[in-house]
C-alpha cells in the first residue's frame, strides 16, 4: 500500500493523526463476543464433524456397512444400519452377498442397549430383506417395546413378506396408540395379504384421520374399493385444512397418494374429480398426479 493511500483526510498522514481512541464495550459487543462467536465457534465444529462423516460414509458399500453394524460404537452402528434399510428398500437380495449379516443383525436386534435407534432401524432391515428367522424377534418387538421400537417393528413386520406377520399385524389395528394403529394399517397394504381388508374396514371410522387414511389406502393396495369414500375426503381441501396440526406438504402428499388409490379401485367413477382436480388443484403435484391418473383411465387396454 502506497504512502497515499495511508494519508487521512486533508492529506494528513497516519503519524499526524490523534492516536484511535479505545472502542466502548457497548451491549452490541458484549452480543457479539459472549454469544455469537461461540455460536460460529460450534456451528463451524458441527459442520466439520458432518462433513467428515459424510466423506467417511460417501462410497461405502453393503459390506463396509455390515461391518459397521459390528462396530463397537453404537453411533456407527445406528448410522449403518439406517444406511442398510435404505438399500434394502430397493433391493431386497443386498444382504446375501455378506455371509452372517443377517445372523449379526438379529443378534444385534436382541442384544443393543445404547442406542435405540440401533434397534428401530435393524426392524426395517430385518424386514425388508425378507428375513423369516426374524419375525418372533419383530412380533415381541411390537407388542413389548417402547412405543417408537413397536412402530418400527410393525413396520418391519408389513414388509417381511411373511403371511404369518398377518395375524400381529390386525392385533394392534385395536391399540389405543392411534400411531400404532395408522403404522399397522400402512404395514397390512405392504404385506399384501388379500385377507387381511375386512380387518382394515373398521379403521375407515376412526376418530384420527390419518388412521382413517392409512386403512383406505392399504383397502386400495389390497384390491378393494371399501375405502373409497374415505379418498374423496381426502382430495376435499376443506376437510383437509380441518385437521389438526396438518401441514400444506402433509395436505399435498395426502392428495396424491389417494389421486392414485382413487383411479386404481374407482376406474372411470373417479374420472370426474380427476378432471377437477387437473384442471384447478392449486398445488402443481397434485394437478400432475390427477393429470397422470386420468391418462392411464382413458388409455385402452393392452391385449396379452
């Protein structure tokens, strides 16, 4: 920097000028230094222990997970097996190429005591990699654990693929937890047991809407119109708005799934309020998803 650019005004330079006078510590400082730079100071430790765990997990694979899952540290356990549920979601079969993980997670199922999300999200690995050594282990997780364990293991339950999973399944449609009777509803439609829609029928009239909600939606997957005047609730925003608590996102996923479940079991009936709903939904999704239904309604059969 030149000698120029130092001068003050009137071209007086920096020795000429009255030495700075000590800046006040006004309650905008005291802010500033007993509260905010600690805040940045965390904020910054926080974002490097994310990002260093996120370069740790990026490129791992099914068996980095599964050792993971064995790991001595229940944090990476619970984080393996969240990550394992996710692949298993798309692909049932991703365990088989790791000889014992199975074994190991129902071990670990029975054994955990650290971490409860350990055990929550080993109940969605066990079932949706269709593991029937596991279903006692699910069954007694849904009736004798803490009340987020029995949703997960319900949960867990539905996607085994096991009709044995059918008959604890309809029990705890009789809960009173209405979080244990919507999760029970939801995991009877991804079962898929056809048998299994009378015991669904009763929920269409009970007093938590998204119970009511779940039961019609899993009539739908099973092949049956039973819920159906439960889905045109469901596409009422009115109705909608008067449930407590509901968000615009909650409202808006709500409608799309039973746009969906509506044509699926109502077939052309439902034609005229998917035209409603295409031409003056406010929510663009949801005039998409009636736009889509309608299409696939007016489209002809294919023959074999």
């Amino acid at each position: 920097m030149s000698e120029s650019e130092l001068e003050g005004p009137g071209g007086e330079s920096p020795g000429n000028l009255p030495p700075p006078q000590e800046p006040k510590d006004t309650p905008m400082r005291l802010v500033l230094g007993l509260f905010l730079v600690p805040l940045l100071v965390v904020v910054l430790c926080v974002a490097v222990f994310i990002g260093f765990g996120w370069i740790a997990y990026e490129g791992h694979g099914v068996n980095d997970y599964v050792n993971d899952l064995r790991s001595y540290f229940p944090n990476r356990r619970w984080q393996a097996a969240y990550e394992l549920s996710k692949i298993l979601a798309a692909d049932p079969n991703a365990l088989q190429a790791a000889p014992g993980a199975l074994a190991d997670a129902r071990r670990l199922f029975v054994e955990e005591k650290d971490d409860p999300r350990v055990r929550q999200y080993l109940a969605l690995v066990l079932g949706r990699s269709h593991d029937k050594d596991a279903l006692p282990l699910l069954v007694q997780a849904a009736r004798e654990g803490d009340s987020e364990l029995r949703i997960y293991a319900l949960w867990g339950l539905g996607a085994l693929g096991d009709a044995r999973a059918r008959e604890p399944l309809v029990q705890a449609l009789a809960d009173p937890d209405a979080g244990i009777r919507k999760t029970a509803a939801f995991a009877l439609g991804g079962l898929g047991d056809r048998s299994a829609a009378p015991a669904l029928e009763p929920l269409l009239n009970d007093p938590t809407a998204d119970v009511r909600w779940n039961a019609a939606l899993s009539l739908a997957r099973l092949g049956s119109g039973a819920g159906a005047p439960v889905l045109e609730q469901m596409l009422d925003r009115q109705r909608l708005a008067a449930v407590p608590g509901i968000t615009p996102e909650q409202q808006e996923d709500a409608m799309i799934s039973a746009v969906a479940a509506l044509a699926a079991t109502q077939g052309e009936r439902a034609l005229p309020l998917l035209e409603r709903l295409a031409a003056s939904d406010p929510s663009l999704k949801v005039r998409q998803a009636a736009i889509v239904a309608r299409r696939q309604l007016a489209a002809p059969e294919k023959t074999p």
